[in-house]
C-alpha cells in the first residue's frame, strides 16, 4: 500500500479515459503503428523530449516490428509535452509534423481542453501512420497495449 497514491490517474474522467483509449484503438486499426499515452504530474530536471525518449525506451517501444510506435507525453501539473516517434515513422514524416502536432496539442491545451487535445494528436498520428505503415490483415498485431499509463 502506498503511503501517497497518485492523484493524477483521476486527472481525466472515466469517460474521457475511455475516448482516449477509443481513440487510440481507433487509430492503431488502420495501421501497423503502435500509438501510447504517457501522463504523469511532473516532469522536473528533465527536458519533456528527454523524458518522452525515455519512457519511449523504458516502455520498450522500440521493439515493434517496423519501428513506428510513437510515445505523446504529457506532465499535467508542469505543462508540459512531447511527442517521439520511432525512426520508422520519423523518416516518414520528420521534424515538422511532431513540432505542428505539438503547436495544435498545446492550442487545445491552452482551452483546458486536455482530453480532446490528446484524442486529436492520436488521430493525427493514427492518420500518418497509417499513411506509411497500413494495416494488413495477413501479418499485423496489436504489438503494445492501448491503455494510457499513468506515472507518478
């Protein structure tokens, strides 16, 4: 039992845990790419980038099979966010569809409307991928779990 548990799994509302996960699941069925939401309180001493990389790697994201799992990463309480693409994805789009995505995330962000700037930066992402990384029926898999982890 944890002495302080995490308040920020509360953060967003069962129905809106729920749409963002819809909206993950959504997004990964027309394509081979892997899609993760990454929300945790702070993210203190650390540049959010780093951060994403980090939890990128830590949640073993670079083990999908055509590297294009995609990490968007959020600390609530600090505002701040990133988003970090696999190079499969990355040399696909490159470095100006992330920071766009960011600018539209933060946008939203800015109207306190955190949930539905998250679902739009999965569909975006979930377009683009599927862009690059289609679905087929013959060998595709849901190779990472669609729920949104919660860190500290």
């Amino acid at each position: 039992m944890r002495l302080f548990p995490s308040r920020i799994k509360h953060f967003f509302s069962p129905e809106e845990n729920q749409r963002i996960v819809s909206a993950i699941r959504e997004a990964e069925r027309l394509t081979s790419g892997e899609v993760r939401v990454y929300v945790e309180s702070h993210c203190r001493f650390m540049d959010p980038v780093d951060r994403a990389i980090e939890l990128f790697y830590g949640l073993k994201m670079e083990k999908t099979e055509q590297r294009n799992g995609v990490i968007v990463y959020i600390a609530i309480r600090d505002h701040q966010l990133a988003v970090y693409g696999d190079e499969g994805i990355h040399q696909r789009v490159g470095e100006a569809f992330w920071k766009a995505e960011v600018r539209q995330m933060l946008n939203a962000f800015s109207a306190a409307n955190h949930a539905d700037g998250i679902i739009q930066m999965v569909r975006h992402i979930g377009e683009a991928l599927c862009e690059h990384f289609p679905y087929d029926t013959e060998t595709d898999r849901n190779e990472l779990p669609d729920e949104i982890v919660f860190g500290k």
